[in-house]
C-alpha cells in the first residue's frame, strides 16, 4: 500500500466531505421543514444503526444491483460480523420494523428517517460516496392510497423548499405474478437487437434485464424506445392498483407523467416506483435539468426474506446535498438567524469567571446574546457589536467584576449606566421588550 502524504490524509476520503458551519445551515433548514411536513402528516421519526449485517441488503436488494456487486463499504469485527454502512434505509427499516415488533402495533405504521448513507460509487457531479438522505415509510399498507399520499408530500416538501419547477415519474413495474412474463418479453426483443446495444447492456439481459430500461447510453435509446412496455404486462391487481395511483395524484393535484422506462435499479420494488426530477427554469444552465431529488416506490416483497412472509409498504428519500445544490443555484434564502439584541463584554481574567454564569441568566430568560469570548479588548469587543447592529452591550470588566455591578452601553448613542449584576436581567428585559 503506497504511503500517503499528509496533505493527501487531512482531505476527508474521496467521495466524502466536511459540512461547514455556513453549509450546516442548509441542511437544518432543509430537515426542519421535512420533518414539520412529515409530523404534520402523522409519520414519527425514526433512527436505525448506521451498521447493519450484510444479508439485510444483499438478500433484499438483490444479488445483481449495482449497490451490492460494487458500492457496499463492508467490514469483517473482530467478533466475524460481516457488517455494512448502511447504502439505502429502507431494507433497514423494514428490519426495524419486524425486529421491534412493529406489526402488532396498529397499521400502517409511519415513519421518517434522516442521515447519512454510503455507496463506493465513481465520484461525479451531484453523486457522493457519503450522502445523506430524509425517507418516509409507509408500512403494513397495501391500498395506493399510501403510494399518492408519499408522492404528494414530497411534492409538497418540494415547494416548501420553494425549488420548483420539477416534474413527477411513475411507472408500475408489476409485481411477482405479472413481472417475469414481461421480462421474458423484454429479453427476447432485446437480443434480437444485440448489434445496436451497448456492452453493459448485453450483460443485463442475463443479470437484471429491467435495467436495460435505465441506460443512458446515446447507442441503447433507439432500441429502448422501441422495448415492449410493462404496461401491457400488468396482471388485473397491478392494473387496478396503478390506475388508482394515479386518480389519487390527481385528486390531490400533483402533476406527474407516466415514465414507461423507469424501473429503480431495486429487486425490492413492486408496482409503483417513482422519482421527481427538476426541469431547468429559463436561463438556467442545463446542469439543473433532470437532476433526480428523490425517488422511491412500492416495496410489498422485501419483507419476504427478514419475516418469511409478505408486508406491504412504500416510501421514499431525497437526496439532500441535490436540494441543496439546486437551492443555492436557485437563490433560496433561508430563514435569517435572529439577530442578538445584546452583545456580552468581558474583560480581564476575573469577568471572564463571572462570564458564563451571567451568560447562563440570559439564556435563561431566553435573551439571545452575542458574544466573541477569543477577543480580550474592550475596543474589538465594541466592533463586533457595531458591525451586527446590536443595540446593547453589557460590559463586565475587572472593577464591575469585583464590585459585582455591570455597564449596560447603549451603542446608538454610546451611553453608558453601570447597574447591579443581580438586577442586569431584569433592566435589560425592559430596554428590548
Ligand atoms: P436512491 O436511494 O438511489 O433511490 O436515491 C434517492 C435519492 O438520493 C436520489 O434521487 C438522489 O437525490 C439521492 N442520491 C442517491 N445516491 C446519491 C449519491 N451517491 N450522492 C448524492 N445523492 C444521492
């Protein structure tokens, strides 16, 4: 193994990166409003291991996605747990939600899960090896009432966030009974059109066929425009279920068009699959244009293997650091912090001890204070409160320390009156109220 240089070791690893204070105030923003809009449509937030054991992906997701022949970063313990950082959450959830005896709880069961999440994928634009998504689950619910209502709140998410214009894809892509008819079709056509196909794409006719719906390859789009539908395919129940879908979507008003060449690369999904892209506004760079925020589907056929039996359910996750990307090419502005009306100053080695129990009085009364405890002068002290246009600072230096009083300056017009320390919270209560 070549040595690295220190330089290269203090980067975080490729794939990864530091979030900033300034960056931080994206994703709080992004999972205050998520999760106000979540509770409010009754799901209750949920946290599963960032470790889980290998099988509850490999077994779910299937033998041939590209998470689990490539992207999983797995570890052997000492103990020989054969453990992976977590690559989606649904396949977590649906552990959870079995392993904490979630079925015999009244159904269907909500919920709303948020973090970090990990795929050895090849780095590019809007794909990271550490990335974090907000989910939603709904499980023990097999009506499509559940699919809209998943659809329609992430649309919802969507405005909120005020990063429109976006565009919803759905798609049904059958479910065991239907499926492997319209697979055997897909395959046939397929080979009949070998020579005009790329090299990924002969080997999925053998691993995973539905992905032929997926390549991007300029070479594949005339043969996949021609590809049988599974539309066609779909048995009465699937029909009926998709069709319901879709009058829901548009009960609730969420535009949405149907995708025939969407499938989600998942083993686990049945039925519904969906994702919501964002359309490029007038003037935009087309770097914008179909970049996927979300997606998700109908999982009824995962709980097969963690339960021996079947558990409906359908969710979804976004793709945060592509929200924020788009809200800042977007220039959403975010909430502004609320400004301190006080700026604390201390001086000297004695204020300094007092500092922190008088800063505790005005958290108390719920006071916001700034305060800049690496300066020791008064003078830059009284900058930085001029410079945010804090309209008092209380200022404790040596002598008031000793005395037990403080300075209350008023720095519109710099006047100053020294007060008792006990009374301070008080005083200042009545100058700001
Ligand atoms: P998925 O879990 O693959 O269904 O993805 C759901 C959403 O997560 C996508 O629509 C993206 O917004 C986001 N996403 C997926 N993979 C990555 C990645 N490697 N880096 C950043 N965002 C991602």
């Amino acid at each position: 193994m070549q040595k690295k240089t220190i330089k290269e070791i203090i980067r975080p690893p490729k794939g990864m990166h530091d979030i900033l204070p300034e960056e931080h105030r994206f994703y709080n923003a992004i999972y205050e409003k998520m999760d106000s809009i979540a509770e409010y449509y009754g799901f209750k937030q949920f946290q599963t291991p960032y470790l889980e054991h290998i099988e509850i992906f490999t077994s779910t997701l299937g033998e041939t996605t590209d998470i689990v022949e490539k992207e999983m970063y797995t570890l052997k313990t000492k103990g020989k747990d054969h453990l992976v950082l977590r690559p989606e959450g649904t396949a977590s959830i649906m552990r959870a939600y079995i392993s904490n005896g979630m079925h015999t709880k009244p159904q269907p069961v909500m919920l709303s899960y948020k973090g970090s999440f990990f795929r050895h994928e090849k780095p590019q634009k809007g794909r990271f090896r550490e990335f974090q998504q907000f989910g939603l689950e709904i499980i023990g619910e097999e009506k499509s009432f559940a699919d809209a209502l998943i659809i329609k709140i992430f649309s919802i998410m969507i405005e909120e966030l005020g990063i429109e214009p976006f565009t919803v894809h759905v798609n049904s892509i059958g479910d065991k009974e239907c499926r492997p008819a319209y697979r055997k079709e897909l395959v046939a056509y397929y080979r009949k059109h070998l020579n005009y196909i790329c090299k990924d794409c002969r080997s999925r006719i053998k691993t995973n066929p539905l992905r032929l719906l997926d390549c991007k390859e300029e070479k594949c789009q005339e043969v996949k425009k021609e590809a049988p539908q599974m539309m066609e395919f779909l048995c009465t129940g699937c029909q009926t279920h998709f069709k319901e879908t879709l009058e829901m979507l548009d009960s609730f008003e969420v535009p949405y068009i149907i995708d025939h060449t969407l499938v989600r690369g998942l083993d686990y999904y049945t039925r519904t699959v969906f994702e919501i892209l964002t359309d490029v506004k007038k003037g935009e760079e087309e770097d914008l244009s179909k970049l996927a925020l979300c997606g998700g589907g109908r999982y009824d056929g995962l709980a097969k293997f963690l339960a021996k039996k079947d558990i409906p359910g359908v969710g979804g996750s976004f793709g945060i650091e592509r929200i924020i990307k788009v809200m800042k090419e977007r220039k959403v502005k975010l909430k502004p912090k609320k400004k301190p009306k006080l700026f604390f100053v201390q001086i000297g080695q004695a204020a300094k001890l007092k500092s922190i129990p008088m800063l505790e009085q005005f958290r108390k009364a719920g006071l916001a204070v700034g305060q800049s405890f690496g300066k020791g002068g008064l003078s830059d002290q009284l900058k930085l409160a001029s410079k945010q246009k804090i309209p008092y600072a209380i200022i404790l230096g040596q002598k008031e320390a000793l005395e037990g009083t403080v300075i209350i300056r008023n720095m519109e017009n710099y006047s100053q009156e020294t007060v008792s320390a006990d009374k301070i919270v008080d005083i200042i209560k009545k100058k700001i109220k």
